[in-house]
C-alpha cells in the first residue's frame, strides 16, 4: 500500500499532497517528494550562434559543494553508517539515542505508523547547544540507533534514510548517524557501534571517554518514574553507556534538567564476578580421577560446561560425549558403555536436567562398576543468557540458543 503523511492508502483511498511532503509507494520501497517549481513551457527554437566571442564563462563561486545523500551513508555488514556535511571530528563525543530521546511519534503511539510519523519532542531537543556548556570545546555530535525492523523486512532501509535525513535538517546541526540493523555485536548495549566510531570514524583522535556522554531513554525507570510514565522498554542505553564507561543522561534529565529518577538494572552484573574464585567446590578435593568413572555435567546452556570439560577433562584422557555431535541420548549412551568397555574415562557434556536423564548414565557407571559423578554448573539464568549471547556474537560455528530452550532446563 502507499502511504502520506503517515496514513496508508488502501485501494480508492485519497489524500492530499502539500509542498515538501512525500508520498511512499509499495510499503515505502519508492518514495516520491513534491516539489513546485516553474511551469513546464514549449521550449523556443534556439537562436543562431553568434559571430561575437562569448563573455567568460563565470568560475565556480565559493561555499560547499552539495553532497548526495546517498554518497553520506557507508554500509558495514549490519551497521549503517551516516555522515553529512559539516561533521567535525572531536577528543569528546555526545552521543544520542534517536526514537523517545531526540523524537516522537506524532500519532502518541510506542511504534512509528509511517515514515513521516515522527517529530522533534518537545521542547525540541538542540543537543549542540545543550552539549556546549558542559566542555568548552565544540564536540561531535553522533546517534547510535537500534533498528532491528531492517534486517527482518519490517523497515525499508532506503524508508528510514529518508527519515534520518529529515531528523537531521529539522535538527539543524550537523550529526552523525549508526545504525545497528539487526543482532550482534552493534546492537546496543554492546559496544560495537561505539567502538566503529572511536576506531574508524574520528579520523586520528583519540576519544576522551571522560569528557564525553549519552543520552538515552531506555533506562531501566519503572512504572510511574513520574506521574503517569509507564516503565521503560528496557535498560539497554543505560547499560550501554555503562559499558563504554559514559557518563549517562535521560532525555529528561540532559534537555529538561529533571532530577535523576530511580531505575533498576539487570539482576546479573557481570562486574560484580570474582575472577580470582575458586575453580570449583569443595576445593580440596581432587578434579580428576585416577582410573576410569563417568562424569555427568549438569547445568543451562551457556553456563560454561562444554569449556570447562574441554580445558581441564579431555586433556587428561576423558572420552567426551556430546549430544551436538552424536545427535541422540541413545548413542551417547552407546558411546558411554564403549568407552567404559575400553578403560577409559568418560565426560558427559549434556545439560542433564533431570534425574531420569543422568539416571542413564548412573546405570552405565553402575554396570562396569566405576564411580559416577556429577559437576553441577552453578549459573543462574541471567549468567547463562547473558553467555549464550555472547556466544552468538563470538562463535559463528555454535547453533544460537533460543529462549524456550534455556527456560525448558528450569
């Protein structure tokens, strides 16, 4: 369908186009901007040439040459990257969300209803001039942006280009744009987008974390964090300042000058881990046997097992069984018997849930009467959801973990 102004068309629907607006045609894929100029005139015959020579041809008159828009943006696998005219590299940044930070929806609703359906909020947000106090240096103005709806084919990247566009003249200063398309590693609050930036879009300066800042409205507030505000969404650009060390600003607090409101952020924090615990528990007694047993790992994908084992279990000789690899419980049994049948120690690198799934490796102990025991992998769920996305973003070669999955082992 097409759509103007923010309303879709549907079939004999009508509409209105004024100067400047556009219409979006094919579920935005085209679209068209109105523009009155002259009207179209039969063109004269032209007159013969003259034998007089032509004045100078004038030169080319001062000012900045008119850049196209599609020349500013730069693809980077899942990152789009923004550039106008007039952006100044900087040691200090100020760094934006964009949707619920700098703009709104004009409709009041959470999502967008159409390309145009969005305005500055209000007051409308000037972030150089709110910027300029805190330094006394000019710094560089930068939005990181999660738009997810591109990779999945609910958004038109060419649909939102326009739209970033628009923001940025109605802004009116010059701010550069990331755009993290869809998971991984620069879809906040992970820090690719600002690592791109320090590292490939500031020319040969050093970004001064401690003189920089964000601002964002995922924030982690809860219900009623002012009078008639709903929770938000999540505490991604928190966190995400958090992660890069910035300090942190809501909307509220860094255009209005609002007291900070009270927040909540995510039960795990992987700062509050100690890396000099201990290995495991009861430390005293040994990790590895010194004949042939069946270890049995038990805990949430993610949680460190596979790891684990590999690092400290299968160098010293342990027959590794996994059902990734051997597809069934049945052939990992099968492997279980053979390895026993051979001497060998065994680890079984499973989440094993419940009873009756590590009662089948008891009996294979029990049955070539060797000792059996368990390692169970303390994670919580948090931990392990925060592991298996990692995983994601670092090891192509492993199946993501959905969540029905790490709820399924509870």
């Amino acid at each position: 369908p097409a759509s103007i102004g923010g309303s879709t068309l549907g079939r004999g629907g009508h509409a209105t186009l004024h100067p400047g607006s556009t219409l979006y045609l094919v579920n935005g894929l085209y679209p068209y901007r109105l523009h009155l100029g002259d009207p179209l005139r039969p063109q004269k015959r032209p007159p013969s040439p003259s034998r007089t020579p032509s004045p100078p041809r004038e030169g080319p008159k001062h000012g900045p040459t008119p850049q196209n828009s599609n020349n500013a943006w730069t693809p980077h696998g899942p990152l789009l990257v923004f550039t106008p005219p007039g952006v100044l590299h900087s040691t200090k940044v100020a760094g934006f969300d964009l949707d619920g930070t700098l703009i709104g929806t004009k409709s009041g609703k959470v999502f967008p209803t159409g390309p145009d359906d969005w305005s500055l909020l209000s007051p409308p947000p000037n972030p150089s001039s709110q910027f300029l106090p805190v330094t006394p240096s000019i710094p560089q103005l930068v939005i990181f942006t999660n738009q997810l709806g591109i990779s999945r084919g609910r958004l038109p990247a060419s649909q939102f280009k326009t739209k970033v566009e628009a923001v940025i003249r109605k802004l009116g200063v010059p701010v550069q744009v990331l755009v993290a398309t869809g998971p991984g590693i620069y879809r906040k609050p992970v820090l690719g987008m600002w690592d791109h930036l320090c590292e490939k879009e500031n020319g040969d300066l050093t970004v001064s974390v401690p003189d920089s800042l964000y601002v964002g409205d995922a924030a982690g507030r809860p219900q009623s964090w002012a009078p008639g505000r709903k929770k938000d969404f999540s505490c991604s650009d928190r966190l995400f300042a958090i992660n890069a060390g910035l300090r942190f600003h809501t909307p509220e607090e860094f255009f209005l000058g609002q007291a900070p409101a009270a927040f909540t952020l995510p039960t795990f924090d992987p700062r509050t881990l100690d890396p000099e615990a201990p290995l495991y528990e009861p430390s005293d007694l040994p990790l590895l046997a010194t004949g042939p047993e069946v270890v049995v790992a038990v805990g949430y994908p993610g949680a460190g097992k596979s790891t684990f084992l590999k690092t400290h279990f299968v160098p010293a000789g342990y027959e590794y069984i996994n059902r990734d690899s051997l597809g069934s419980w049945q052939r990992c049994v099968a492997a279980c018997e053979a390895a026993l049948a051979r001497g060998r120690p065994v680890v079984v690198d499973n989440t094993n849930p419940d009873p009756q799934s590590r009662e089948r490796y008891l009996s294979c102990a029990r049955a070539a009467g060797v000792p059996c025991r368990c390692l169970q992998f303390t994670a919580s769920l948090e931990l392990a959801r925060h592991c298996c996305r990692f995983r994601e973003m670092t090891d192509r070669g492993h199946l993501p973990v959905t969540e029905a999955v790490l709820l399924g082992y509870r």
